[in-house]
C-alpha cells in the first residue's frame, strides 16, 4: 500500500505543480482564455491559489521522501483538499459544471492519501 500511496502523491504532486505553476507564473490574460474563472476573479487571488497549489505539491513529496517533519505530508494533503472542496463549491456556484470533475477527482485523490498516511501506512 505504501508504493501506491507514493504513486498517488506524485501524480497529485505534478498536477498541482502543473496547475500551481500556470497560476502562479503565467499571465492573467492568457489564463482567461483557458480558465473562465480568472476573469472574474482578481489577479492576487489568482496568484494566492497558484502559490498554495505549488507549496501543497512540494508539501507532498518533500517532508516523506526526507524523513524531516513527515507529518507535513498530510497537512499539504488536508490543505489540497481544503483548495479542492472550495474550488468545487466555486465551480458549482458558477454553474461552471464541467469543471467540477476534475477538481472532485483531485480531492478524493487528496483524501485517499489523508487516509492512507493516516492509517495504513503512516509515515514515520
């Protein structure tokens, strides 16, 4: 179970560097034309949800693969999941439907290593 708990956290690792990344570094307009809620959405928050995506992403590989502080997996996956349910609220108060998928796979993606390093197969 630990090997597929690892592989869940490096795809959800490189989906949130990925979408972190493009919020965080990529201009607002050209995110308007690939995400509808950027433009209803100031560009701080934009940047605010960028950056919590890239820090939950390195918060899920770093402090378990470096034994330093491994409780700190968790707590990027609880904050993930928190980024996940609002973005799912979000897209569902918008009628924004098609987005709301992806994110809910996201989450349970997130809650399923919450669980896992929990009780299964607890880090050190």
């Amino acid at each position: 179970m630990n090997v597929a708990l690892w592989a869940v956290q490096g795809l959800l690792a490189l989906a949130f560097l990925l979408a972190g990344f493009m919020k965080t570094f990529m201009p607002i307009p050209t995110l308007q034309k690939n995400m509808a809620w950027v433009k209803t959405s100031p560009a701080p928050f934009v940047r605010f949800v960028g950056i919590a995506e890239l820090l939950g992403a390195i918060g899920l590989i770093l402090p378990a693969a470096t034994g330093i502080l491994p409780w700190l997996t968790v707590a990027a996956a609880v904050g993930l999941a928190i980024v996940m349910i609002s973005a799912t609220v979000y897209h569902f108060s918008r009628q924004e439907y098609s987005g709301i998928g992806v994110t809910v796979v996201l989450l349970l993606l997130a809650a399923l290593v919450i669980i896992g390093r929990l009780t299964i197969a607890p880090l050190v």
